[in-house]
C-alpha cells in the first residue's frame, strides 16, 4: 500500500546528511510510515577484493556501516516509535538513491559540503537525483531546527508554475498543511516584457496589469479544488520566479515545487526555477515529479 512505503533517507556522515535524518525521522513518526536509511559507496571497486580479510570486510565497508549505524541510532533517539532500518549498498548514490525512489513514499537528502559557500551551494548527487526521482525529493536546507513536527512557522509556500491545473505539488502541499496544521501560501510569478512596456500616459501600466491579471487567473485555475480545510493564502508577485521564491521561503517550513522534467539529447532536466530554489532557498524544498 502507498501509504506504508518508508521514508527514504541518503546518508554519507555529513552534518547536512544528518539534519536530513533528523528531518526525516519527524516527517515518518508524522505520517505514521517506516525510515529506511542507505549508505550508498562503490567502496567494492576501489577497495579491492584483498582488503577483504581485515575484520573479514573492506575496510571502507567497515566505514559505511559505522556511519549508517550512528545514523541509525540518532534517528531511533529522537524518534523511538518509527521502524528504522539500513542498508550499505556497492553502488554509486544517484543510482542507488533514484532506484529506491521506485518503492518510497518520500527521498529525503541533505546539501553537501564545508563552509558558507559550499553549504549555500547543492551537492551534485542531490541535484542529479532531484532531476530524476520517481516520487517526491525533499532537501533540507536552511538553519532551522529541522523538526516536521509541530511546524515552526507553521507556513508552507507552493510555487504555482505555468501549467498548474491537477498538479502534483498543489496536492502535495495540501496535503502536507493538512498533516502539519499549517497554511498554505500558493504563490505566482509574472514578469511583464520589456518590448511591452509604453510611455504613453493614458496607457501606462496596462501590459503589467494584463500580465498580473493572468497570473491571478493561473493560481485561481491551480487552486480550484483547494479543501476547504485547508487554511490557504493567494498571492501574485511581480519578478523572476526564483527570486520571488526564494524571497518567500524565508520563514517557510516547506517550500514545494513540481518538477516538468525535460527529455533531451543529455538527459531529464530540471527547470531553471527549480534548480535555482535548490540552490538558494532558505528552508527545504520538496520536488514533486510532475506528469506532461
């Protein structure tokens, strides 16, 4: 049942891929699901078959397991009443990670790296995994305390793209608000092109009221059946749609996006609004595949 699906958390040892279980171990005990944490490594290959006889094991399998294991006991602290389970896996970990997003209700990672830059910036495996995940992807970012229960802010920002009619993410931040008890703040970008603009007095103005008025027509058309218990709040803004989302993701819990993913010569791509909020959003972001 797609309900019972666990909670699937990468881990590497990092500090961001430790807040990632902790954030994870309070969204299972929220939804009542199991947490499945996975080290994945191609320590098999590079190792090599002779380190075998130290303590009957490579000695980076060694590794692995000790830092699953702690993983494993921090969320087991912190969340005592949710099913906790592990896996070492010989793979690289954009394989591993987007093949248990196949049997998952949800695939948490951290940001990775050392300093202020580096943690502003995303690591590429949860940017590859982002891109191609079959279920919906949370990142933590953010300094916050991580906890999914109660919500800090109590606030949950939905990112309402071009074509939002049965989307995936407006489902999946009603549905999240529900669980949380918070509001929801669905919110449209527009931008009004240059070329459109006049100088002429009497019509000044109009090209940005036509292009605020379709903006408000699309969030309507996304929102339309909104629960009605559901605390939900509209809002359209003029600018690039990822800095009006970044700008709103401060004071968020949750700042949910779909991901229309591309098929090109190189691959499924993320959009550029979507890559741009796993860069630089201020809480985590949830990216919800989306079917064209």
């Amino acid at each position: 049942m797609a309900m019972d699906l666990p909670i699937v958390v990468g881990v590497d040892g990092s500090e961001p891929g430790l807040r990632a279980v902790d954030w994870a171990a309070d969204e299972a005990a929220l939804r009542g699901v199991p947490l499945r944490l996975v080290y994945a490594s191609l320590w098999e290959r590079y190792e090599g078959a002779h380190l075998a006889e130290e303590l009957g094991k490579p000695s980076e399998r060694v590794r692995a397991e000790d830092i699953v294991e702690s993983a494993a006991r921090r969320a087991r602290l912190r969340r005592p009443e949710v099913k906790t389970t592990t896996d070492v896996v010989p793979e690289e970990p954009e394989y591993a990670l987007l093949r248990e997003s196949r049997n998952a209700s949800l695939l948490v990672t951290g940001t990775r790296g050392r300093g202020a830059l580096t943690e502003a910036l995303l690591g590429s495996v949860s940017l590859t995994v982002a891109a191609h995940a079959h279920c919906p992807m949370i990142v933590i970012r953010g300094n916050h305390d991580n906890h999914a229960l109660p919500a800090t802010h109590g606030r949950i920002v939905l990112g309402v793209g071009e074509k939002p009619t049965s989307s995936a993410a407006v489902r999946f931040a009603f549905e999240e608000a529900r669980r949380r008890g918070a509001r929801v703040e669905a919110v449209r970008a527009w931008r009004c092109p240059a070329h459109e603009t006049t100088d002429h007095p009497l019509l000044a103005g109009e090209p940005a009221r036509l292009h605020e008025q379709r903006a408000a027509e699309a969030l309507e058309a996304a929102l339309h059946d909104a629960p009605a218990d559901v605390r939900l709040h509209r809002r359209t803004v003029e600018g690039h749609a990822r800095n009006v989302l970044v700008d709103a993701s401060r004071g968020a819990d949750l700042l949910v996006v779909g991901a229309k993913r591309r098929q090109r010569s190189f691959g499924l791509q993320l959009g550029r609004v979507t890559h741009g909020v796993l860069h630089h959003s201020t809480c985590p972001v949830v990216v919800v595949p989306e079917q064209e």
